[in-house]
C-alpha cells in the first residue's frame, strides 16, 4: 500500500536508483504515476506492503518499504525491478544499470558517469575532491540523510594522493 515518503519510518529499507540523465517534468508525473500505482499494489506472499518512493535531485529515485511486519520477498524485489524496466523503456532512461556513479557538483548540478576508468578520472581532473557521490551503503531511510557524501570521505578516496 502506498504511503507518502515522510510519513515512511527512519527503519524503513531503501533502494536508490540513478537515472543517467535528468528527469523532466512530463517524465517525472509518469514515474510518479506509475510508481505510486505501483507502491499500492506491490506485496509479499500475498501481502501488501507500506511503500513509497521519491524522486531526489531530479534524478534518483528512491524505493522504500516497512519490513517491520513483512520482509521484502525475492519475488517482491523483482517485482519492483519488472516496473522500474517498464519505466525505463518508456521513457528511455536508465535507472537499473548499477555500473555508473552519480557525482554532485557545489551548484547542485549532478553528472553520472560510467564507474568504468574511475581512477583515470581522478588523475585525469575530472573528478575533484570538492564534488559529493552518492553513498553505496545507504539501506534505511535515515540513510538518506547521508545519500551525498564528499568524494574525499567516500570509497573514491583510494584514487587521491595522500
């Protein structure tokens, strides 16, 4: 059953998915029409589910579900991934491909790049210290409060000279 993303628990688990482009307005109002279509109907076993999603920086979108009475089933998470693929071929927009890396510039400008060649990206200049990437371990909502993390704090690190 869909619930509004605030009123979602801290403990509820997430899934955040990164489109590769932008998502316009048009694009934004099917998405939210068919994930909340979705949300209403998505279940376990038979069971509904408290879910919900939002749409972050116009270009993440973020799956949510209460497992405190019910865990998410194998089934149920592919289910998800089914809708998400529908999306993505309506509206030609990547979301499910996990080899890309979103990085967010000081003016809030965010770019996905292929996670492929990260170091030579780094050497190269193209990824700066100064920039924010997403958080690959986020898992709960509270999470979300850390989804952006400066790329000096984050796992790209390794790629920086001390």
């Amino acid at each position: 059953m869909y619930v509004p993303f605030a009123q979602m628990p801290e403990y509820a688990r997430v899934w955040v998915y990164q489109a590769a482009r932008k998502i316009e307005a048009q694009e934004k109002e099917i998405i939210q029409n068919r994930m909340k279509e979705f949300c209403e109907g998505w279940n376990t076993h038979g069971n509904r589910m408290p879910t919900s999603f939002e749409i972050v920086d116009d270009q993440i979108l973020v799956l949510a579900v209460d497992e405190s009475q019910l865990g998410a089933s194998g089934c149920s998470i592919d289910s998800s991934v089914r809708t998400l693929r529908e999306i993505e071929s309506q509206l030609g927009i990547n979301l499910t491909d996990q080899g890309k890396i979103s990085l967010k510039n000081s003016l809030g400008k965010v770019s996905v790049i292929p996670a492929l060649g990260i170091k030579s990206r780094v050497t190269s200049g193209e990824i700066t210290e100064e920039l924010e990437v997403i958080n690959p371990i986020i898992q709960t909502k509270a999470d979300l409060q850390n989804l952006w993390q400066p790329v000096r704090k984050s796992w790209l690190n390794k790629y920086f000279p001390n």
